[in-house]
C-alpha cells in the first residue's frame, strides 16, 4: 500500500460517535477511492491495534449495507490504535506517529474535554504548523453565549481560526447545500429573492423519535440547544444572505454572519412574542404507544427540558425588511420531515380568489426534492383554480448518494472550510436565543401529545393571516 498522505486522528475513538458515524464514513470514503490517510484511534482504553479494529469491524458491518471483506482486508492497514489520557505527555505520544506529517484531530468527545484536548494537543506541539495541522470540533460548541467566547478563546491559544474546523452535519446534507446552488444559479430567483416578492420563510425539522438513550445531553440541551441554535439557524442564514461576490470561505462566512447581525434582537420581556416551546406527552406514534417525556427512564418528573422549539426571527435589513422567518423542531411529532419552505405573496390583483400562495420548497426528509407549488385551472367549464405541485427529485436513482459525514470529512481533508460554521456566527446564533433560553428558565413547557403537530401555541408566534405549513404538507396530492 502506497504512504498515507497524512493522519487522521481521532480523539474518543472508542465512543458511540466513531463507531456509528466516523468509521462508517471513512470506510465508505476508502472503498469509492476518496480516503488514503492512517487513521488513528485515541483513547484510554487499554487496546491494542488488532482490538481497534476489531470494534470498528463490528461497527462497519451493522452500519455499512454495502460492507464487503476484500475491501476492509485492504482498509484495516491504515488504522492503528494508540492508548493514552488528554494530558501534555499522552498527546506527545502521539506526535511519535504524526512525526511532520499532515494531521488532523477530531476532537470526538464531550464537550466539557473539547478545551483541554485542545490544549493538550497544543502543548504537544501538535498544532505546528499551521498550514497542515487541523482541528476539528463537534457541536455544541458552548452552551449559550458566553461559554461560546470562552471555547474560542480557550481553542484559540494554541489554534488558530483557520485551523478549526467546527462540524454542523446539517451543513453536509445534500439538500442544504443544493439550497445555495439552486438559489445562486438560476436567474429566474435572483430578481424575487427579496421582500417584494417572499412573504415568509419556514424551516421546519420534526422527528417522530424521542430520546433514544441520549437523555444525558437531552436534559442539558433541549429542543433550542439541540436544533435551533445552529442547524436551523444555519439553514435560516443560507436562505437569507447576499450573494457572495467570491466562493471563498472567508466571504461566504462575513456574508452569513451579517445575516445573523442584522437579526432583530428578541425583548427579554416579549419572548412570548416570538418563541414558543412543548414537551411531549403520552400519545401515539405510527402505531405504537410511546411515553410522556417526563416519564423516560433518567428524566426528571418535573422536567421543564424543551422537546419542541419555535422562533420567529425579523432580519432588519433592506432586503428582508419585514419578512417573518419562522423555525421549528420537535420530537415524538407526527412525522419524520424537514423542509425549508419560502412562501411568495399573492399576486397583486386576485382575480381568481384569494389565498392562492406560491410555495417554493426544499425537502430534506423523508425524500429529498423540490417542489414549487402553483396554481392553474381546475378542468371543466368554469374558470375554477387547483393547487398543482411541480416537482422533481434532488438525486436519480443511479446516483450514488454520500452521508453528511462523508461530505464533511472529505472537505476536511481538503482544507476547504467553506461547510464549517465560523467563531462569529457561532457567537451570533447564540446572542440571537440567548434571551429565549434566559426566559425559559422559569416557567413550563406547553404539554403536546405525542404523534402531534406539536403544541397549540407555536401558532401564537405567527403574524396575522399567517399559519405554520402542517408537516409533510408538500406530500398532499394537490
């Protein structure tokens, strides 16, 4: 086998995120020719190479349909595994391995550790240089505004900004970076992508899951940290920014960071106004009966953890001037769906009837399409109108189709950053809810009954005349 071109590293690799997510996706990279880097496990487990390997097969066979011997035979030679703590003198141990090759440290952890293998790293002089060291960092990166500072600054003293490379998985899905593509390349949208001509934009991503064994973090974080903070408001800031002139990291992050700026700043004393929060009850879902949030096994019985979450967000600036952006999502919900849907106002004269909306929308869940919905005449003898959706498919079925891990892993390799959220928009998706999160510290989340559209006083936030899409409404036959 040829020399790997650098190693990556990946720091908690014994955890539930390198076996479900991290090895899948570099094998799948490996066997479609995308990956030739050593990977290296880190961990204090006391294993040794053949044992590492033998916990990642395991783990690519459960998760990877199209796992096959021959190509592990081959695959298994770039991956060691090295034992040791997140201190000064287990990290220098692993800079016996890099030695001066390129390297990048996945930091796949708790969060609490993000800050100290950073530093340890960096006190093993594993950051240098700069050019071919990169650190990458999962969310949630901080857990409100100033404990974002704090990460940064911590991260910062041995790494610099262009070294970090912060995942939001969101930000790899083929949708949502079909979302800038099919914005930025087709003219027909350049000339209505404004407030003349959009009446309000909705996000949307509902799950019909629960917890899942994940309420240790789930009762840290709620539906706000979880979801909002930063998929959605990623999402919400590619819908919402200019035009960059260059695609060039840099530019496209200044340009989603003055999005996130021009946001509206929500009164303390008015978040009613503009968030709305549920937790689920017992209920139905499908056709199984599942529990009440707070009756999960390890959750509080007085649990005020949201498990749905709602904000409106006002972006003051020429081009969005009172335009409504709503986003929300929840769990135990009626539906596995996501979508990000733009709503164009009515033509100006009705001459046909009222209320007869235009909907541009991006499905990310189940499936993943667009579809523009329109209206043309009902057949028949009288000038009567009938909804019509016009569709298409994001992928033809010969398409192979790649996870957000492997999108984002691959960028990584390659430097490019383009994908990877910067420190300022991090900083300023938090400023945005940090009042909400204040407010909610106090008080009860609204009861939803599971398999719902979630709880009655999402629809307090809308402005008049305005309703949330019901979920999956795009799969209606018009």
């Amino acid at each position: 086998m040829a020399q790997p071109e650098g190693t990556f590293v990946i720091l908690g690799a014994s955890g539930d995120l390198t076996y479900r997510l991290l090895m899948p996706a570099i094998y799948r990279l490996y066997a479609a020719g995308h990956w030739s880097w050593q990977v290296v496990g880190y961990a204090p487990d006391a294993w040794d190479s053949p044992r590492f390997r033998d916990h990642v097969k395991e783990g690519l066979m459960a998760f990877v349909p199209e796992f096959e011997d021959s190509v592990w035979n081959r695959f298994q030679e770039l991956v060691v595994f090295q034992s040791g703590e997140l201190d000064k003198g287990g990290c220098e141990g692993l800079a016996e391995i890099v030695g001066d090759k390129p390297a990048v440290f996945y930091l796949a952890l708790p969060p609490t550790l993000f800050g100290q293998a950073a530093q340890s790293l960096g006190q093993a002089n594993l950051a240098q240089p700069v050019t071919e060291r990169r650190l990458v960092v999962e969310k949630p990166f901080g857990h409100d505004e100033a404990s974002a500072a704090m990460l940064r600054n911590t991260l910062h003293q041995y790494w610099q900004e262009s070294q970090i490379y912060r995942i939001d998985h969101f930000l790899g899905k083929e949708t949502a970076q079909n979302l800038l593509v099919f914005r930025l390349t087709n003219r027909f949208l350049a000339s209505i992508w404004d407030r003349e001509h959009i009446r309000s934009v909705q996000i949307t991503y509902a799950e019909t899951l629960g917890l899942e064994g994940r309420w240790r973090y789930y009762e840290q974080a709620g539906a706000l940290r979880d979801m909002l903070q930063n998929h959605l408001m990623q999402l919400f800031t590619l819908v919402a920014m200019d035009p960059p002139a260059v695609w060039a990291a840099d530019t496209l992050h200044n340009h989603k960071t003055e999005v996130l700026r021009a946001v509206r700043p929500i009164p303390p004393d008015a978040v009613d106004q503009y968030a709305s929060r549920g937790q689920y009850r017992q209920g139905i879902v499908g056709t199984a009966a599942v529990p009440a949030y707070r009756d999960e096994p390890h959750v509080a019985p007085d649990s005020r953890i949201e498990t749905f979450a709602a904000l409106k967000l006002w972006v003051d600036n020429w081009r969005w001037h009172g335009v409504p952006f709503y986003l929300r999502s929840g769990k135990r919900l009626s539906q596995d769906y996501a979508e990000v849907a733009i709503e164009l106002k009515e033509v100006p004269r009705g001459l046909f009837g009222a209320g007869l909306a235009n909907w541009l929308v991006f499905r990310m869940k189940p499936d993943e399409r667009i579809d523009m919905v329109v209206w043309a005449k009902e057949p028949g003898l009288t000038l009567a109108t009938r909804r019509r959706i016009l569709s298409t498919p994001y992928r033809r079925e010969d398409e192979v189709e790649y996870s957000a891990y492997e999108q984002l892993l691959l960028a990584v390799l390659q430097g490019d950053r383009t994908p990877f959220p910067r420190y300022d928009e991090v900083e300023e998706a938090w400023r945005i809810v940090d009042p909400v999160l204040t407010a909610w510290q106090t008080g009860d989340p609204e009861g939803y009954a599971a398999g719902s559209e979630g709880p009655t006083g999402q629809a307090r936030i809308m402005e008049p005349h305005m309703a949330w899409r019901r979920i999956g409404e795009s799969d209606e036959t018009p």
